[in-house]
C-alpha cells in the first residue's frame, strides 16, 4: 500500500506521478501530430486524434481516484508544459539555419502553427479538460460512485463537444463556411466521444487498480471548483 502520508504531502505517489506524466505526454504528442490530417472512412480529421482522448481518459482517471483539487493542478501543470514546448519550437525555428541544411521549410510548415491555432488549441484545451473534471467530480457525488461508465461518458460529451466547438470556431470562424465549421467540430466531437466510450473497459481497470494500489477514492465534496484556485 503507498504510503498515504507521503502522498498527502504533497510529494505524490509514483502512479500518480506516472498518470501525470502520460497525461503531458500525450498532450504535447497530440499537438505536435495535430498538423497531419487523416481521411478516415471519408471523414477529415486531425491526426492528433489517435492520442489526444486519451489525455481525457486520463484526466478521467485522475479526477475519479485522486479528486478534482489533484485533477485542476495536473491541467495547469499540462498548459504550462505545452506552452513551453510551444516556445521552445518557436526560438528554434527563428534561429538562423546552417548553411547547408534545406529544412527550414519543412520545419515551418509542420511545427510552425499559426498564432490563430495555438490560441484556439489553448482556449479549447483549458475550457473541456476543466468541464470534464468537474462534471465528472459531480456526478461521482450525485451518484454516490456508481456507474463510472456513465460518469466518464458523460464528463466527455461536455468536455470535448467544448473542446471541439472552440477551437473550430477560434481557429476558423470567417475562414469555413459556418456549415462546413459546425460539420466539422460535430465530427471531431463525435469521433473523440466514440473513442472514450470504446476505451470504458481500460478506464475501468485502471481506476480499479489505482484506487486498490493506493487506498484513495476521493469525493469532492468539500473542494472549491474555481479553475484558478490551485490551493485545496
């Protein structure tokens, strides 16, 4: 059994640290693949799909077992990470490229997103991973742990159909016709649900053994919800 008092501490346990850790993870790969588009079955869609639901299936996980308050801290912790990276790209595509290398055109082209998209990509990542924490941590209370399926497919329709309404309407509102835009975010909205809701058998076994490996099931009932509170 992990030692509760060094979790509480603050120090976090090595399975949180390791959630915490794929969950950066995946949000950085996500952004950085997310400038392929993919044709699947006659639909287009952002290659960032193939691993960008699984940063709210983890984000799931960590409301679920280690409460709202822990959840809220590791989103800003991914935010803040992805906007390093962010800059990081940025200088080194500014610096000035050797003489022989001819990359500088394919470096710009896929890493160099336009400052349109990264707001977008932001605005959307903050306003669904914090609605599907919550709904998710409001729903636990309401129905007093049960039925965790309908607790993290639920938290997800909010979340991503925020997600997805967002960065479609900040990226390209006045770009696509306001059809093309609503069919699109619609797809995308669609298509993240569909993946969570495949990978429920995952999300189960992960939560059973996190919550017997560390002795926590939170409820947050006594936690304050504002976003910009990183304090208990």
């Amino acid at each position: 059994m992990t030692d509760k008092s060094e979790f509480n501490s603050g120090g976090g346990s090595p399975w949180f640290m390791a959630i915490v850790a794929l969950f950066v993870t995946s949000l950085i790969t996500a952004n950085i693949i997310a400038v392929k588009l993919i044709d699947v079955g006659g639909y287009i869609l952002p290659a960032a799909i193939v691993i960008f639901p699984i940063s709210y299936i983890l984000g799931d996980v960590l409301t679920e077992v280690y409460g709202y308050h822990r959840a809220r801290r590791v989103i800003w912790l991914g935010f803040a990470c992805n906007l390093f990276a962010v800059l990081a790209i940025w200088a080194a595509g500014a610096l000035p490229a050797a003489d022989f290398w001819d990359g500088q055109g394919a470096y710009d082209r896929i890493l160099g997103a336009a400052p349109r998209i990264l707001a977008a990509s932001f605005a959307a990542y903050l306003v669904g991973e914090f609605a599907n924490a919550y709904v998710l941590a409001k729903m636990k209370i309401a129905t007093h742990g049960r039925w965790l399926w309908l607790r993290t497919i639920g938290s997800t329709v909010i979340g991503q159909g925020l997600d997805s309404a967002i960065f479609m309407t900040i990226a390209f509102a006045g770009i696509l016709p306001p059809e093309a835009l609503v069919a699109a975010a619609l797809t995308q909205w669609i298509a993240k649900t569909v993946y969570e809701a495949a990978a429920t058998p995952l999300t189960y076994a992960a939560v059973g053994f996190l919550k017997r490996r560390e002795g926590i099931d939170h409820y947050d009932t006594d936690t304050r919800f504002n976003p910009l509170a990183l304090s208990d």
